[in-house]
C-alpha cells in the first residue's frame, strides 16, 4: 500500500537522481504512488484548467485534495507557500495557476503577465523541492513557442526563434516555468515534469470581456449582442488565423496521464492535432449562440500568430488521445456559461492549512 501523507525528509529530491519510474518514485525505500490514497495539491483549482483537474480528480476517487483559494495563499509569496508546504505537505502537485488571458489582456497588463508567473512558478517549484514533494507537473503554455515555428510545432521548436510579441511577457515566464522544472530535475533528482497544452476552453472559463480568450469571447459576445436585440458581432482580426483548441477535460485526463505514466525533463506538447480559421470557429460558435448574427471582422485589430497548432505525435505514442470534438465541447461550455451565469464558480469548501482533509 502506498505511503501517501508521511513527513519526508527536506530536500530528499537528490535521492532520487537517475531514479525514473513513472508514476512510482522510491523515497528511503518507501513507494509513494500517485493513487487514491495521495495528497494532491492543485494550484489554482477555481480557474479553468484547475478545475478540471479537480473534476478528474474526483471522478477517479482522489479524496485528500487540497486547494487553498488564492485569499489563503498568494503564490507569489515564497515564505507564505514554503509556510503552506510544511503544514499541509502535498504527495503530488499540479501548477496550474497563474495570471492568463487573451491579446487585450497581455497587450495592456505586460507587467502582471510576467511578474505574477515567474513569482508563481518559482516559488511553487522552489516549495515543491524543499518540502519533498514526490512528484509536480507544471503546465506551460504553447504561446512560448516562437512566432514563426515551423507547424504543426514540436517539443523541438522551444527557443529556436523570435516569440510572438503581443505575448511575449507571458510566454517569457512560461518559458522560464519549463526551464525550472528542468533545472530542479537535473541538480536535485526532482520528478518534476512539464506540458505544454495548446489552447483550451470550457467549463470554468474566464467570460469577462477584458481578459478573456478567443472563444469565451466570442461565445459572451454573441450572446450579449443576442440579448440586445442587434444582430452585428464584431470579430477581432481578419479571421484567417489558425488556431487549435481543447476540451480542457481532455486537457486534465492527459495532465492526470502523464502524472502516472510520464517522467522526463522534456516538456510534451498536449493537443488535438487539428486546427482551423478563427472564422470557421466564429461560424461554429455562432450556430450554436445566434444562428441569425452577421459577423463583422476588425482587421484593424490584432490577429496574433498566423498559425498555432501542436505536434502531439509524441504523447499520441504513449497511448494518449482526445475524446470531445469542437462541435460537441462548445456545446457544452455554452451550457455551463448560460447555467452558471457566465461566471466561474465559487467553491469555499476548501480546508485551511492547517484544518484536516476530508
Ligand atoms: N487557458 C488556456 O487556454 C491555457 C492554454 C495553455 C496553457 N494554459 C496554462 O494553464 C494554467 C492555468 O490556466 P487557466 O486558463 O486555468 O487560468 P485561469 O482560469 O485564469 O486560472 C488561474 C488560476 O490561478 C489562480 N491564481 C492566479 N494568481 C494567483 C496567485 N497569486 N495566488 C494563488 N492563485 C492564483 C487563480 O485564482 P483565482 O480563482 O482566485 O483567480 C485561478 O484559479 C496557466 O499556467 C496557463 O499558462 C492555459
């Protein structure tokens, strides 16, 4: 049985150099595996990706979840998450949190986007060493990759050339997040191991009109302009931008994978492996939201990189695929966003540091 929750020595990370079985890392002869049993710590589970980690999590019988809200803990603080980590001692950890969002959101707050993720990403990963946790996957983002990677992008393209600049703060920090978990992995034995998703909607999403990304845009602006009683929907762009998008729980079934089956200091990409035109994807949405909306694009406005799509062949070989089709995954996220009234969920059933997990 696993030996999930025991204090473990500070700094044990080293011990486990050239030790590399995945899901299964071997601590003073005790097996601490990533099952049931573990105490797993998702950092930022109220946001989208979070949540669905949580959501698949729960699904396959995780009970020792612990997630302090952003008021319990700013991670930007190394002292209060080092305070965090050795009271409540996570087994697992999943970094998703951070300060994310679309073209706008970068364009006018460059400053937030860079500082809040490097602070985040490095004290979580600095945390996560010292306080011995057995294993963190930190999701980066494929914005990092450069501007003019050849496409689809391998895990090979990272750093081969100029970034987009219109995000270039962010995916700066998303870059230094990867080259963390390398460099915690290389000196100390750390299991720690990044991914890099491709863009992601769903339940959960970040609706508000300043910070959102393309498609809990457009999904909001179709159905504000709906509820209006206009039919014009302006689309940011000339709409020939080609972009891929997940489910984002097909995202948190293959964070939950490669937790288990996956340990290596490269980053691997997670995607669909299709893509399409920012139109196309304007056409879908609106079938869906305002079948009698005309859409008019901006080209004034900022279209980002021409093409964004992922090479996925890598996490395909070791048996991992999407299920949800974009039809099928924009249906659903419209329904959470008219059922939950286009704004996220709060949920303050969390434990404090300190409190005992259910
Ligand atoms: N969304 C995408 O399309 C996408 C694509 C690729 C990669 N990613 C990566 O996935 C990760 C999560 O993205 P997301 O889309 O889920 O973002 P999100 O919905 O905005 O959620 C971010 C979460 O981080 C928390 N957070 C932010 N600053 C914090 C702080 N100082 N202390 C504690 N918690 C803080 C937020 O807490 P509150 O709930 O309190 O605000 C929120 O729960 C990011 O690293 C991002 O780079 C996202």
């Amino acid at each position: 049985m696993a030996l999930v929750g025991q204090r473990r020595p500070r700094e044990f990370c080293s011990t486990l150099l050239g030790v590399s079985i995945p899901g299964q890392n071997i601590t003073d002869g005790v097996a601490l595996m990533f099952d049931t049993e573990a105490r797993v710590y998702v950092a930022g589970h109220r946001g989208l990706v979070g949540s669905a980690i949580v959501r698949r999590l729960r699904q396959e019988g995780f009970e020792r979840l612990l997630l302090p809200t952003r008021a319990q803990l700013d991670l930007r603080n190394q002292a209060d998450v080092d305070a965090w980590f050795e009271e409540s001692n996570p087994g697992y950890v999943f970094l998703a949190a951070g300060t994310v969002g679309g073209i706008w959101a970068n364009a006018t707050r460059p400053a937030e986007f860079i500082y809040d993720n490097l602070m985040i990403h490095a004290t979580v990963v600095h945390a996560a060493y010292r306080h011995g946790a057995t294993k963190l996957l930190y999701l980066g983002s494929s914005c990092s990759y450069p501007r003019e990677a050849e496409q689809p992008m391998p895990e090979e393209a990272l750093l081969t050339g100029p970034l987009e600049p219109t995000n270039e703060p962010y995916a700066m920090a998303k870059i230094a997040g990867i080259k963390l978990c390398q460099a915690y992995r290389r000196q100390y034995g750390c299991d720690f191991i990044s991914v890099m998703p491709t863009n992601l909607y769903g339940p959960q999403d970040n609706f508000e009109t300043e910070s959102s990304h393309v498609i809990a845009a457009l999904m909001r602006r179709f159905h504000d302009v709906r509820l209006s009683g206009e039919s014009q929907v302006r689309v940011w762009g000339t709409g020939t931008a080609r972009r891929e998008f997940m489910y984002v729980d097909d995202l948190a079934d293959a964070c939950l994978f490669l937790m288990k089956e996956y340990s290596d200091e490269d980053h691997i990409n997670i995607g669909t492996g299709q893509d399409l035109e920012i139109r196309e994807l304007a056409e879908m949405i609106r079938e869906i939201v305002f079948p009698g909306a005309e859409i008019r694009f901006e080209p004034d406005k900022p279209d980002g990189a021409p093409r964004k799509l992922l090479d996925a062949s890598r996490l395909r070989a070791l048996g991992w695929q999407p299920e949800t089709g974009l039809k099928e995954g924009l249906r659903k996220t419209y329904s959470w966003f008219c059922e939950n009234n286009h704004s996220r969920i709060e949920s303050d059933k969390t434990p404090r540091p300190g409190e005992p997990i259910p």
